[in-house]
C-alpha cells in the first residue's frame, strides 16, 4: 500500500513538472515588441520591422542608408560622413535575438528603391533580393542558387514592413 501511494505521489509530482499547462507560441511581433518594450530599437537604423506572411519567429529591422544619414542630421544638425553607395541595412532577428550582423544590400537599379540585392558564396554561390512597395509597405524576398538559375528562385517569402518609431518619415502620409 505504501509502495502504491509513494508512485502516485511521484507521478502526480512529475505530471506538475512536465505538463506544467499548454505553452502558447510566440509570434514575430511580440518578440519585436519585447525588444521595443526594452528601448532595444533606438537606433537610426532601425527604421523599419518587416515580418513574413508565414510567421515562424523571424523578423527583419531594414532601414535605407540616405535615411539614416537624414535622421542623424535632423538630431544633430550636423551632415554626417556618407555611409556609402545607397544601400539596404538589414538586421535579421529569430525569436527576439539578432542572427549576426546587419547586411547591406545594394540597389539593383540606380533609379529605383524598390529593388536590393546581395550576393554571397555560402552555402552556396547565390543572391538575395528584397523587392519592396514602399507605398504599401509589402516586400518579397527572392533566394537565388545562382549554381541552379539566375532568373527562378530556390526560395521566396513575403511580408509587410512596417514604420517603428513615429520620427522616421520614410513612408508617403497614405501609408503611415
């Protein structure tokens, strides 16, 4: 008998420990909103939070290198040193935590902010491009194996961005 409720004793400690109740999932915007909660994004390149269609816990803090050079001279009055050619920085973040260091992707075409590309070799030789309608604030992202196909892509996603602070000014008024 004693050995009967010592077990149940144990299993109704151990159904505590393991089955504590159903976790819920998180999802892409409240890890952003942990972060926005902390004052982690206030940075002039954190411009924009862009999350996927499909949410799997990623998310994208994008923001174009002209308007971080604008935000900065509007706080300081001062011009800042160009950050260089026009290009894209982009944070990529999984579950609240940055995944390495922001990349820069470069415009596609000089007359167009609406296309910006990335090349790199690994794990394989490919291109990233990140297709955006700023006045929506939708985007596409295309993954190319440029071993494969220059023109079909090995992968796509797509999203919609969205302002982070209410200074930045990039959008048109009819998307903000």
């Amino acid at each position: 008998m004693a050995f009967v409720m010592k077990t149940c004793a144990l299993l109704g400690v151990l159904a505590c420990c393991i089955v504590p109740g159903v976790a819920t999932a998180q999802t892409a915007r409240t890890y952003f909103s942990e972060l926005r909660a902390a004052k982690a994004l206030g940075h002039y390149g954190d411009e924009y939070v862009c999350f996927p269609d499909e949410d799997k816990g990623g998310f994208d803090i994008v923001a174009k290198t002209k308007d971080i050079d604008k935000m900065m001279t509007a706080a300081t009055g001062v011009t800042p040193k160009r950050l260089g050619n026009d290009a894209l920085v982009v944070k990529r973040y999984f579950k609240g935590v940055a995944s390495g260091q922001p990349s820069l992707f470069e415009k596609v075409s000089k007359d167009s902010d609406e296309e910006w590309g990335l090349d790199f070799k690994s794990p394989f030789r490919g291109k990233m491009v990140y297709l955006f309608n700023w006045t929506t604030g939708r985007y596409r992202l295309e993954v190319f194996n440029l071993g494969r196909s220059k023109t079909l892509p090995a992968a796509t996603s797509s999203g919609k961005c969205e302002l982070i602070h209410p200074w930045s000014s990039a959008l048109p008024d009819s998307a903000k």
